[in-house]
C-alpha cells in the first residue's frame, strides 16, 4: 500500500515565514506575480528532473538556482541576492508537522497484517526528516521523494521506483492520497486502485471521482479496502 504523505498522512502545525515575509525582513519588494503561484517554482507535478537528483548537494543547488531566477525576476539585485536566497531556503524547510490523528494506528494494523506499507511524495531530498517530524519514522517500510526519484507524481518514473523497492507490481498496489491529478488519476493510470482522501476540513470541491476510485475522510476506510495477497501468490 502506497501513501501519499502530507495532506495524506501528516498535516503542517506551522511553517516558515512566507516569501514575502522574508523579503520585507530584507527592505525588498515582493512581486507576487512575478514570484509565480508555484510555491516549489519551476517544478511541476509529473515534472522529470533527473539530471537534479543526482545527490543531494545536486539536488539543493537546484532548488537555490530556483529562488534566485525568481528572485531576479522580482527585481533583486546581486547585491542582496545571495542573502535572500539563504534566507529563503531556510524559510522552506522550517516547519512543525503533526500526523493525523488516525494514521499511526491505521498503520500499525496494515503493519500488522503483513502489508508492505510505502510513502510516496512530492518532497524534498530529506523527506526522512519530515516524516520523523511527524512523528511517523519507522512507521512504513520504504519511503520515497521525488527529489530522489528524480520526477515529481504523477510522472510514471516514481510508481515504478516506489513499487520496485516494494517488491510488488502495480496490480497487487493501493495509492492512497489527497490530490486528484497526483494521487488518484496518475496512480490509475499506471494500474493500480486508487483512493482519494477528502479530509472533513479541506477546502472546496472535491470534484468527481474516476471510474474505480474511492474517496474517504480519513484513512480508517482503508482497512475495509486493504488485502493481503494469499501465501500462494505469484507474479
């Protein structure tokens, strides 16, 4: 069973200071819609991006050479630009995570049930220390980012990264996960079920399930959903 991890299984209590926030510290002016919408910036979900995830120092000098285009297209100077980058990075890893209130128990019983239990994320290259952040370290049997697979869900290059280090094919796998295109309809695409988490306080419209989805509230649905294979299964 594959997770999606935050909206899915871990939720923010804070974070950092917003972009704008850490301009003003810096007397420079934001330009919000020079910055771009995008909070990761000039990465998109389905995104490949291998040449960037060769390590990890590769990988962060990436996401600095990002915040500094974007910062030159605010009109910041070179003068202050490596200031603000720093500032900036840091920023986007200062956070405090919390998981949902029913997922370490949700877990413990798939666990318990001889499934192989995976996170596979839309994250940064330390993604192992938000999830122990979240108080989930140890909590699944492999942990996936992006940033390591080298694209971004729902590029078919993590599914497959993700299901190989499961052992398992994608027909015999559940996505668990919060956003449609990322966590339902890539999922599906690429053959396995897919169920859509819908949290009581997410905004807005859910939108339409596809064909064969589920959608929830919160995990404990899944226990009805998730079943072992039988010892005399072979791929």
């Amino acid at each position: 069973m594959l997770f999606d991890f935050y909206g899915t299984l871990a939720r923010a209590v804070s974070w950092g200071d917003t972009h704008e926030q850490v301009f003003a510290r810096h007397g420079l002016p934001f330009d919000l819609e020079r910055w771009g919408w995008n909070f990761v910036g000039e990465a998109n979900d389905g995104d490949s991006h291998l040449e960037h995830s060769v390590d990890r120092d590769t990988y962060v000098a990436w996401e600095r050479q990002r915040l500094r285009r974007r910062a030159r297209a605010c009109g910041v100077g070179e003068d202050d630009l490596e200031a603000l980058v720093d500032d900036l990075h840091t920023a986007s890893k200062t956070y405090t995570l919390e998981a949902y209130d029913e997922v370490a128990g949700v877990l413990a019983e798939l666990r318990g049930r001889g499934l192989t239990l995976a996170i596979c994320s839309n994250w940064d290259w330390d993604i192992d220390r938000a999830v122990a952040k979240a108080g989930l370290e140890g909590a699944t049997d492999v942990v996936v980012t992006s940033a390591r697979a080298g694209a971004r869900k729902p590029n078919p290059r993590i599914f497959r990264d993700t299901l190989e280090r499961c052992g398992v094919g994608a027909e015999e796998a559940l996505f668990v996960g919060d956003t449609m295109y990322a966590d339902v309809v890539g999922p599906q695409a690429y053959g396995m079920r897919a169920v859509h988490v819908w949290r009581r306080d997410m905004v807005g419209d859910p939108g339409p399930l596809p064909p064969g989805a589920t959608r929830t509230a919160d995990l404990r649905a899944v226990l009805d959903l998730a079943v072992p294979l039988p010892p005399t299964f072979t791929r």
